[in-house]
C-alpha cells in the first residue's frame, strides 16, 4: 500500500475518488469497531504468521510501501467488505428484523455476521450453502458463541429467504440463487458476492423493483456487480445511489421518496482505496502502541 499524508500518491485532487464508501464507512462506522476486529484479527492470527517486532514507523510524507504476510494481507479486504455491509444494514435494514438469511457459508460469511452484530439487534439466522456441510459447520460455530447467535441450517435458499429483513448473498455464483418473489417488505439485501464480470446471485427483478438500490462505486458496479445484469435487463444505472451519497445528502439519495424504502438492495464490489484507509488507521493505533511483538 503506498500512503502519502493519508491521499493517494501521485493522484491529482481532480482526479481523486468521489466520496463513495471508501470515505463514508470511516466517517460513519465506528473507527473502534474497524480497528478492533483489524488488530485482533491481526495480533492474534494463526500459528502460520510468525511473530515480528515492528519496524519502525515510516515517514507518511515520503511515502512508504508495506509488505504483509499473504494472509495479513486478505484480512483488511474481508474487513472493509463486511464493514461496507454493515454500514448499509446500520443505515437501511429494519429496526427489528425477523432473522438475517444467510446465503453461502465461507469466511466472508463470517466477517459479514461479526460486524452486523453490531449495527443490528438480530441474532436469528438462517444458513444455506450449496455446499450443506458448511452450512452445518458455521452453524456450529455460530450457535453457544459469545454473539448470541440463534443459527439453523435452511432446507433450501428460499426457505431462507422467507421472511428474513436482512438477505446475506455471499457466493461465487454465476446465476440467480435469490428470486424477487422470496423477498418479503421490509428487506435489505447485501449482495456481496458479485464482484467481476459475469457473476450473479440475484435475479435482476430484484434490482428493478427495489425501492432503493445503493451501489459503492456505480461505474464499477454497472461492469461488475449486480448491477450489470439489471443494467442490461432494462434498469437506469443512474438511478442507482452511491452509499457515500446516501450519507452526504442525509437520506435516501437525489429523487428518493421522503418515506423509508422497504425492499433496499446493497450491491457491493468493493473498493481498494478502502484498504488504504484501514491501513491508516492501522498505523496511526501502532503508532500510539509500544513496541511489542505483533503479527503485523
């Protein structure tokens, strides 16, 4: 990562990213939160990670480059995509919901849980991979754990889906899991999963009948997200919010109804700059940290 005095190096003010969730999710996630699960994630990983002193800090003015363990380095990507969902649940999900379904089980399944417990009083979930063995593991997991997570094993994506006010699509897929008809008001659908051309985890009636969509980036998302495929089954792209709008304006975004939307669908492709933000804070809290053996 090359930082210089917290800006992108060697990039032009005019040129700079508009104000999406890169800068939204510093300004509206708890800074805590973030750094807490960083460096616990960081400072208490696997056997794998040898454990270094820390050099000393570089001079930001300069510009520094940053080597990580490959492992280290997928960490602060899982952290600012699940933070990324949980600022769009903190903002859009309804206050009480029902039970979070949860489609595919891998890690990101579980960074994605870890922090909307925290923006969400909901511990019912409902689990179902293509894979059942690792919807069975993560319940396992889940359930007796110090969240107070109630987690059961769905038969099917739509029994999970059913009645559920906040969607979780973690997957790799490449065609529709989640179809509009399952979705009941009022719903957040984080759609996560689709984040390069051709993949799809909703249908794109999904997108087309929502009260809101939101996007993080909306040039990335029309070629990578969700968003290309309703694009191409007639949507507007323009009528789709940038998270970091929804925040500026203080509402739902240009041209949104004054009433709460009830069916929101949160496309997420993510985007990179957010690692460079994580990677300052994390160097501003080592900074104030005495120097002592770390993973980092």
């Amino acid at each position: 990562l090359l930082l210089e005095g917290g800006a992108l190096r060697g990039v032009p003010p005019h040129k700079r990213p508009p104000r999406t969730v890169c800068e939204a999710a510093c300004a509206a996630v708890p800074t805590f939160m973030l750094l807490r699960q960083l460096r616990a994630s960081l400072l208490h990983a696997p056997d794998g990670l040898a454990s270094l002193a820390p050099p000393p800090l570089p001079d930001l003015r300069r510009g520094a480059r940053l080597h990580l363990d490959k492992t280290a380095q997928l960490l602060p990507c899982e952290l600012r995509t699940a933070a990324a969902g949980a600022l769009a649940a903190s903002l859009f999900a309804p206050a009480e919901p029902h039970h979070i379904a949860v489609i595919g089980c891998g890690v990101q399944a579980r960074y994605q849980l870890g922090m909307l417990a925290a923006v969400t009083p909901c511990r019912a979930v409902r689990l179902w991979s293509r894979r059942p063995e690792q919807a069975r593991a993560l319940a396992a997991e889940l359930d007796g754990g110090p969240a107070g997570w109630a987690a059961e094993v769905a038969p099917s994506a739509e029994a999970a889906c059913r009645g559920a006010g906040i969607v979780l699509t973690v997957t790799p897929a490449r065609s529709a899991i989640v179809r509009t008809a399952w979705l009941r008001r009022p719903v957040v659908v984080l759609a996560i999963g689709a984040d390069s051309a051709g993949k799809q985890e909703l249908e794109a009636g999904a997108l087309i009948e929502a009260d809101l969509v939101v996007v993080d980036s909306r040039a990335q998302c029309v070629d990578k997200g969700e968003l290309q495929h309703a694009v191409a089954a007639g949507f507007d792209p323009e009528e789709a919010r940038e998270l970091g709008e929804c925040i500026a304006e203080g509402g739902w975004g240009r041209g949104s109804k004054p009433s709460r939307p009830e069916l929101v669908v949160f496309d997420s492709t993510g985007v990179a700059i957010q690692d460079v933000k994580i990677a300052e804070l994390c160097l501003a809290e080592l900074s104030r940290q005495p120097a002592v053996p770390s993973k980092l």
